[in-house]
C-alpha cells in the first residue's frame, strides 16, 4: 500500500537527515547546542531505521497507526530540539514527541502480540 511506501520513505529521510544534523552538531555546534543536536540525530537516525524497515512490512491497521506514531513523535521531539538549537524556537513540543514516541511503541507492542 501506498502508506507503507510513504513511511519507508520517511523512515529513509529521517535517516539521511540525522547523519547530515549529527556532523553539523559535531563539527559546528558546541556546548548545550551540540548535546542536543546529537540527541535528535540519534533519535531520528533510530526511529529512521526501524521505520525504513517496519514500514516495508507493516500491514494491519494497528501496525500502521504504531508507525505514523512513531514518524510525528519523531518528528516533533527532534524537531524541536533542532528548532530551539538552530532557530532559537520554543521546545514545547519535544515532551509531546517524547510521549508520542512512546505511545507508537507500546502500540506496536500491542500490534505484534496480536498478529
């Protein structure tokens, strides 16, 4: 289906885009900055992965729910760390991709037990 190809895909951009965040903190960011940075590089190449792969194989609604979880809470933790590190932007949202993240997670957990 067309929504397992578009979270393979995302799953394959936040990859791409965690390496290129992960040197820019490294070789231009410092202190506070580049911790963060390197947080939201981390958890976006992770999330990155499982979804280029999960998302080649996910079927049951459940499991695509679980997916799309995972994506926006990826995208909205990472992505406010890189908002307030580069942007000067609020953080506000990085605890509601933290627990987003968390509810994709416990919801492919359920999904798994079920298939």
């Amino acid at each position: 289906a067309w929504q397992a190809r578009a979270l393979t895909a995302a799953g394959a951009l936040l990859a791409a885009a965690s390496v290129g965040l992960s040197a820019y903190a490294a070789h231009v960011a410092d202190g506070d900055a580049r911790a963060a940075l390197q947080t939201a590089a981390l958890f976006a190449f992770g999330h990155g992965i499982v979804l280029a792969v999960a998302g080649r194989t996910a079927g049951g609604r459940l499991e695509m729910l679980s997916l799309l979880g995972l994506l926006l809470g990826t995208l909205l933790f990472a992505g406010a760390l890189v908002s307030r590190h580069l942007l000067g932007g609020p953080s506000f949202f990085a605890p509601w991709g933290g627990l987003l993240t968390i509810s994709g997670w416990l919801l492919y957990a359920v999904a798994a037990l079920r298939s």
